[in-house]
C-alpha cells in the first residue's frame, strides 16, 4: 500500500497534457484575432475611422472605404431576416402545436438537411433558378409598376440585394426553426390549458401564452440567425451582383462585406488594397462577434427565467 | 479476532459544513458491520472516506486516523489507487460500465490493473468473480450481452462480482439494496453472507431489518456522530444509548 | 352555452392556415434545389466526370478528378492534426475545466464557431501564404482547422459531459489512475457520441468553398503536392458556376450533385452511428 506517487505522475501529466491542447485552442483564437489586427494596421492608419463611412473604392488611387459593404451586409442580412423569421417562427407553430406527431422527427430531419447544404451550392441555385425566377416573376412587373418608389427602382439585371436577401433568408431559416421550437416547448403545459378550459381558440392560447413567455427566445433566435447571415459568404457573392455601391433599390446589385473580400483578395496589390480588405474583415469578424455574443445573452436569460418558472 | 480497519477520532468537512465527528470504530476481519442512521446523517460520507472516495471532491477535509493493517490511509505514503484495490466499493445505484459486455465489465478493473495478465487468466478470475456473486449460472451464456442490459438484481450482483474480481480484501456496500425489488434485495443479502467468510464488509443502509439479518456488528449514526456500535442482536433488543432506541423504535427518520 | 364567435373560429382557422403554408415554405426549398441538383447534375454526370481532369475551356468532356483528390487531400490534412487537438481539448475541459483557465477556452471555442469562415481564409492567407511565398494545400488546411477544432471541442465536451458521474465513480472505486479511467472507460462510454460529433464537421468542412478561395486557390491540373495550389470540388463548383461557359454550368451541377452526395453520406453515417450503439 505504501507506494509512492507511480501513478501520480500518468495523472499529473495527462492533465498537462490535455490542458496543452486547450491553451493550444486559446492561442489560435488570439492569434486569429492577433493576425487580423496586424495586417488590418496599414489601412487603419490611412483611414481611420472614416473607413466605415467612405464609400469610394479605388484600387487605382488606393482610396478605399467600407461603406458600400457595410450596407449591403447590413440590408441582405436584416432583409433575410424580416423574411426568414416569421416563416420560420410560424413553421415551428404549425409544427410544435399543429402536426400530427409522426410528422416531427421527419420535419426536424429536413431541417437538418437544409442546414447542411454547403453555401455553393445555395449560390448555384441561387444564380440559376431564383435569380431568374425573381426577376421575371417578381422584381419586373414590380418595378414596372411601382418603380417610381425608390426601393423598387429599375433596371433590373437579377442579381440584386433582393435576391442575397431571399437567399439568406431560406440558409437561415432551419436555424431560426430549431430554437423556435425549442423555445415554443418550453411553455408549461398548464397554462396552455388553462386558457383553452377558458375557452379560447386554439390562436388566441398560442397569442397569449407565446406573448407572455417566448418573445425573448424568439429575439434571441432571430439574432442568432442574424449573426449567420452576417457572415455568409459564398451564396451571397454569387447573387448580390458585386457593385460597390450603397444604392437604395433593393432590386439593384450591390455588394457585402464577405463578397469583397472573397471577389478581391487574390487580386490585391499593394499594402493599402489587401490590408483594406483585411480591415473589413475585422469589421465583419467584429460584427459577428457582438451580435452573437447578444443572442447568446439572450439565450441564457431566457432559460434562466424559463427555469425560475416564470 | 484482528481488525481490519481501526478508526479513530474521524472528523471531516465539506468546507466549512462539519459532518464526521470523533469517530472511533474497530472493524473485524471477516464480519459484517452494519452503518445506519437517519438521512443526512453521514453514514455515505463515513464509509467513502474509507476507500478515500471523496478525494476528488474539493473542499474536503479530515482529520484523525483510518489505519488499515495499522497503516494511515491518509497518509501521504498511500497511493489512494493502490488503496482502492485492496477496498473495492459497491453503489447504491447498479452502474455497470455501459457499451461493455457483462465479461468487459467484470474483466475491466483486471486488465487496467496494470498487471499484464494472460487472457487465460483473465477468463478463469472473471468466471470465479462471477460464481461468488451468486451470477454465473445466469449469465455464463450470455458473456458477451451488454452490462445493462440485465436486470437491476443482476446488474447489482454484476457490479459486485467487477469489485471481487480485483480480489480486495474489504467490500464496502453503500445502500446496495434500497434500488432493487424484494426478491434481489434477499439474493444480495444472502450473498453478502456468503462473502463474509472470505471478506471484510461494510454496509450503509437505512433498512433495520436488513442490519438485523446480515450483520455481526451495527453501528448507529446521528449527526456525524457514532451513538453506539454492538452485535446486532444486542443492539436491536436493548440498546444502551437512549438515541439509539428513539431510532429503533421508529421515534424519528 | 354560446358558441364561438364566427369572428373568432375564422381568425383560428385562418391563423392555421398560415402557419401551415409557412411550414411548407419552409420545407419547399430543400425539394426544389434536391429536385434542381437531381435533373441538372444528372446531365453531365458520366464516370468520366469522377475519373477525369478538366480540359480546357471550349472543349467538351472532361471532369473533377483533382477537385475530388484535393478535397481529400486537405481534408485528411485537416483532421489529422484537428482531431487529436479537439478531442484532447474537449477532455480537458470536461474532466478538468473549472477554473477561469477552462472559462477562458471555452469562450475562444464558442467564439470561434461564430466567426464567418471567409475569415478563418484570411488567416491561413497571412500565416502559410504570405510566409511561403503561395498558395497551398499547408494553407487550406490551417483554415479549415480554424473551423473543424472548435466545432468539435464544443461536441466532444458535450458528450463526456453526458456520460454519468456513477461511471467515473465505479471506475475510480476499482483502484484504476485517473488517467487511464478517464481514457479507458469515460471516453469509451461517450466514443460513439464524439465519433458523431467528428463526422458532422467533417462534412462541413468538405463543403466550405470561402477558406479555400485565397489558401488553396484551386488548380486545373492533378495536383496533390502539400505545398502547392491545389483543387477542392467547392471552388470547382464556384468557379465553373460564375463562368460564362454554357457547358461549365453543367459541370458545376454535376459538381455540386458529387458534393451534396459527400456531405449526405457522412451525415448520415454519423446518425446512424449513434442511434445503432445506444
């Protein structure tokens, strides 16, 4: 019995061993944040804080401003998500409250399925299929008769932020569904009965009970699927249209902050260009983090009070 | 008749919450002793300090002596691993390793023992492991089932036999029984009778009967202190402590 | 005793209405780009296009031979090293991870997952392109681990976390180091569920496009050195996507049907794994 510390070590040293992975883990997401800063440094200095303003983008006189790409990062992604969320909220309604219950695994698998086609593939069908199908079938005859209102002006080529913004909406959706339905399951049982013994429709509970207790899950959900539309790169690149500029009709081409970078980078030459683009994307990389950062909080508050029985 | 364990003057905290105090305990070679006691009264506590069970917890502490074989268990030459050994421990909840068969299980503390056996071996100590805790006819075709896929009864009994088979010398049996149905309940007892003669065994429970049937010694807990030890059949029929009566006769939990 | 308000029921009936064409206009994407992926990939979908490279432009034939080779190149690349680090992470922050030490890594990883995956190619563009003077399969790789580790130090704390204290007990009361319980039996216990979680970002990362765009760059020829561009089916798919060529187009579909036939497969697999060793 009496032997020593043989055994100590192995455990004294696996636990060293494991936690050097974890630092290893916590290095990489500094040095990424490290990297970024370094090389965004040029274009920081040049600029300043006018950089998020300025909308000139000239490679030639090396006069860069990220405006342009803010707003259409900006615009895509909120149109994604005025669109994605009542949909997505009101699938997981029908789903969670109105579906027969064999319907719910296969639902929940299709959902998983969409979230896991890669962003190409979006932006191929993207390009050939609903930009075509929107412009023909929808952005025409609109700006055709409405084409005096400015968000709606002409000419009409396709691709458009109308199109990222549809797009993202569908990427974004399956995300935005399953927290919702997470959310919507939450809700105690007994008040839902509680209204219907009272008398209520069906809608007038789910009005009242959602109201009382997801309305915060639901925000967080929302900001959730914010933040991935934020950072989309590929789909959006593929149907935004790829102008620099900051143009008010949503059925004119504009561009984002990920798609410049993507379209760009390997064409930079010179310190300014590609350290210009590197600072939009610590812009967007900044973005991200706080918006996500927000739905997380949310989140948590929300289960926390949820768990208090509220 | 030698002691396996003598305790003395066992004291011990959960951070500033104090829950053992002054133990002093002789347990014997080969007999069955009984801990009981209200909920909450330390009687767990007690008996995973004497396999140092609660050296992973944090915030901790004890003082005073466990000697096993007149050796501090607490005392920094003991390789709490080597320890657990030479004590194994049974739970109150059956928990046989899961996505292990019922030989994976029993083999299992063999083969991690760092002792390089044959798998000869290793069959024949599992099958023996097996035969003591009363299992083997029931299983002995079916080796390779998963672990929890038997009853709870035999998942308990399985639990045992992966104990016994690192041959310790002392088996500790918190609350074994109180998950099991009536019928399980008195297959254990009766093994826990079998055992005896080649084992040491220490038993929580909260079950006087079941104290009364197994056990040579009973010790009495309330509120982390030891009221009173003696054979069974005195402590049952006239106790000496008046809290010990109060207990039995069922004045309180 | 009244009835419902007419009012009232059409307002229901009407609201079930809607929630049930949103469920549809949910799900209706997922069938038009299978059906889309299906119809247009089938076109050029010939043995050739797995066994062949890509000709030239203007010429007809021709295939994804090296996209399919380099996505398998960097992938592996990707996951021999990512794997080891995630998994051992993901172990120390369940069987050690209470300090702020463990606070601190996990918020890296949690953050991490957030951060969009063009990003993590401007970081294997300043780390292994800038240095080395260009593109790589080296630079592909360091990207795509940007995003593999993360993802599966979340997944893999996860499942030991589920794994029940009564195991680690057990394990602890027959006398087994710490060490080898923890290896031996926890993450045993918990493999199938961590397999799972290694195999699902596996089939994101088969699909990322973004990293590689500046890190690996692509290649029109059969390439599978390490420290040179090098092809992946998801730039393919990109580039022949955004040409203006009438029969890239097709391979592109053809592309994409190969690429959702790869992510599909090992998503599938991964479920099957844990639902067959509960």
């Amino acid at each position: 019995m009496a032997r020593k510390t043989g055994g100590n070590i192995k455990d004294l040293l696996f636990e060293r061993t494991t936690g050097a992975f974890a630092f290893l883990v916590l290095f990489l997401a500094a040095l990424l944040f490290a990297v970024l800063l370094r090389e965004s440094m040029p274009a920081l200095r040049k600029f300043g804080a006018a950089f998020l303003v300025t909308g000139t983008w000239d490679p030639v006189l090396d006069q860069f401003g990220a405006l342009p790409f803010i707003y259409g990062t900006l615009v895509s992604s909120f149109l994604a998500v005025l669109i994605a969320v009542p949909l997505s909220v009101g699938a997981a309604i029908f789903i969670n409250e109105f579906a027969p219950p064999w319907m719910k695994t296969p639902v929940s698998f299709l959902a998983e399925l969409l979230a896991a086609i890669p962003s190409v593939i979006y932006g191929l069908w993207g390009i050939f299929v609903l930009v075509p199908v929107l412009r023909d079938w929808f952005m025409k005859p609109v700006t055709k008769y409405l084409g005096w209102i400015p968000l709606f002006k002409g000419p009409v080529y396709g691709p458009s932020m109308l199109a990222a913004g549809v797009l993202l909406a569908i990427m974004i959706v399956p995300f935005i569904l399953s927290v919702s339905r997470e959310v919507l399951a939450t809700v105690p049982q007994r008040q839902k009965e509680a209204v219907l013994s009272l008398g209520g429709t069906r809608w007038e509970m789910l009005r009242i009970v959602i109201g009382q207790h997801c309305i915060p899950g639901i925000f967080g959900a929302t900001i959730l699927g914010l933040g991935r539309a934020l950072g989309e790169t590929m789909a959006v690149t593929m149907v935004i249209g790829n102008r620099p500029e900051a143009i008010l009709s949503l059925f004119q081409p504009g561009y984002s902050m990920a798609a410049v970078i993507a379209n760009e980078f390997t064409e930079a030459v010179g310190d300014v260009y590609l350290s210009s683009l590197v600072l939009i994307g610590l812009v967007l990389f900044t973005m991200t983090l706080a918006v996500n950062l927000a739905a997380k909080w949310i989140l948590t508050k929300m289960v926390a009070r949820a768990s208090r029985g509220i | 008749m030698e002691n396996v364990f003598e305790i003395r003057d066992l004291s011990s905290w959960f951070g500033e919450n104090q829950v053992l105090k002054m133990i002093r305990m002789d347990i014997a070679k080969n007999s069955v002793t009984s801990v009981m006691g209200p909920s909450g009264c330390g009687k767990s506590t007690f008996i995973r300090c004497l396999n140092r069970m609660h050296d992973m917890t944090p915030g901790f502490r004890i003082e005073g002596e466990i000697l096993l074989d007149g050796t501090n268990i607490y005392s920094e030459k003991v390789d709490p691993v080597y320890l657990r050994r030479r004590v194994g421990m049974v739970f109150q909840q059956p928990n046989p390793f899961p996505r292990m068969t019922v030989f994976e299980n029993v083999a299992v503390g063999l083969k991690l023992n760092g002792r390089n056996l044959s798998r000869a071996d290793i069959a024949e100590k599992v099958e023996r492991s097996l035969v003591m805790a009363a299992l083997w006819n029931e299983v002995k075709d079916h080796l390779s089932r998963s672990g929890v896929s038997l009853s709870g009864g035999q998942q308990q009994r399985l639990c045992i036999a992966r104990a016994l088979a690192v041959e310790p010398e002392v088996l500790l049996m918190d609350e074994p029984c109180s998950a099991l149905d009536p019928m399980s309940t008195a297959k254990i007892e009766e093994l826990i009778e079998d055992l005896s003669e080649k084992y040491t065994i220490a038993v929580v429970t909260h079950n006087m009967q079941q104290a009364a049937r197994i056990s040579d010694q009973v010790a009495f807990i309330l509120m982390g202190e030891l009221i009173e030890m003696d054979k069974s059949g005195k402590i049952f029929t006239n106790p000496s402590d008046k809290r010990t009566e109060e207990y039995i006769t069922g004045r309180f939990g | 005793m009244g009835t419902i308000s007419f009012r009232r029921k059409a307002l229901d009936s009407t609201m079930k209405a809607l929630f049930f064409l949103a469920a549809l206009l949910v799900i209706l994407p997922l069938f038009l780009i299978f059906f889309d992926l299906l119809i247009k990939g089938a076109k050029e979908l010939k043995l050739t296009l797995l066994i062949d490279l890509p000709h030239p432009v203007g010429e007809p034939g021709g295939g994804i031979a090296n996209g399919i080779a380099g996505t398998l190149v960097i992938t592996l690349m990707t996951m021999l090293w990512s794997v080891p680090t995630a998994v051992m992470c993901g172990i120390y922050l369940a069987e050690y991870g209470r300090g702020k030490f463990a606070s601190a890594v996990r918020f890296a990883a949690d953050t991490m997952t957030g951060v969009p995956s063009i990003i993590m190619g401007i970081f294997g563009y300043i780390l292994l392109v800038l240095p080395m003077k260009r593109f790589s399969a080296w630079a592909g790789a360091a990207a795509l681990s940007m995003i593999f580790i993360p993802v599966v130090v979340r997944t893999t704390e996860e499942m030991l976390r589920t794994v029940p204290t009564t195991v680690r007990e057990a394990a602890l009361a027959l006398g087994i180091a710490r060490w080898k319980a923890t290896l031996r039996i926890t993450v045993r216990t918990a493999w199938p569920g961590i397999l799972t979680g290694i195999l699902l970002a596996m089939a994101r990362i088969i699909g990322e496009t973004a990293p590689l765009l500046f890190t690996a760059l692509g290649n029109q020829f059969w390439q599978t050195r390490l420290d040179q561009p090098i092809a992946a089916v998801p730039l393919q798919v990109f580039t022949y996507a955004i040409s203006p060529y009438e029969d890239w187009h097709d391979k592109a579909w053809a592309g994409a049907l190969v690429l959702i036939t790869m992510v599909l497969v090992i998503n599938i697999v991964a479920r099957v794994l844990t639902r067959r060793k509960r």
